[in-house]
C-alpha cells in the first residue's frame, strides 16, 4: 500500500509553521511554497525580489533533490508575488532555472507572504 512520505533536509530553512517542506505520493512530489530565506541564517537573501527568486529556486531545488526528483522533473509551478510589478524581474531570473521544456506555472499577486516576502514558489514534480 503506498503512503505519504515527508520530506526533510538540513539544507532547507526551518519551517516557519505546522507543516511539511514537501511530501512524495508514489512518484509526485509536492511542495510547499519557498521563499527566498537563506538555509543557515533563516533570513532573506536579499530584500530585492531576483535575489529572493534565486534563492526561492534554491531551496526548491533542495526540496526536489531530498525526495529523489529534480528541477527538470517539475511538472507545474506556482509563483506567489507580493507585487505583480516585480514579475519580469522574477521571470528573468526563473528563466534561468528552466531553459528547457519549462513546466506549466501560475504567477499570482497576492495581499501579503509569509515575513513579507517579495515572492514565494511551490511545485509539483515526478521522481524519474
């Protein structure tokens, strides 16, 4: 019988509430929004939405890495943005992390993030 598995590492920012960084069923990974918070001193970045991007794409990636998958096995994104403004400066910097065959993404502008965070991006991915 399959069952939800947690995901956990030390290379991610400690959760900041009651849930997990990820979870795998079968071979779906899914992940709860990163935001741009560096692993060791819990902060941002940056307080500029690229570096808060970039970040949020590492920790992403580290997410994807724990449970066996990759950044080239995401199926779908969701990008929380604090201001609609910021997104070209976001996609330049996404861009760079999916070259080829991007996944399918939803980029919303919402009222606040979490320590009011410039951006915040969740997944789903396969595990090869």
């Amino acid at each position: 019988m399959d069952e939800k598995k947690i995901i956990t590492s030390d290379k991610l920012p400690k959760a900041i509430g009651p849930y997990s960084v990820g979870t795998v069923f079968e071979k779906l990974v899914f992940t709860s929004g990163q935001l741009g918070l560096d692993p060791q001193s819990g902060n941002f970045a940056t307080d500029e939405v690229k570096g808060q991007t970039r970040q949020a794409l590492e920790n992403l990636s580290e997410v994807l890495k724990a449970a066996g998958s990759d950044l080239k096995h995401v199926l779908k994104t969701t990008v929380f943005l604090r201001d609609m403004n910021d997104f070209a400066a976001m996609n330049e910097i996404y861009a760079n992390y999916f070259v080829e065959l991007p996944p399918a993404r939803s980029a919303v502008e919402v009222a606040k993030l979490p320590k009011n965070a410039a951006v915040e991006i969740e997944a789903i991915a396969f595990i090869p």
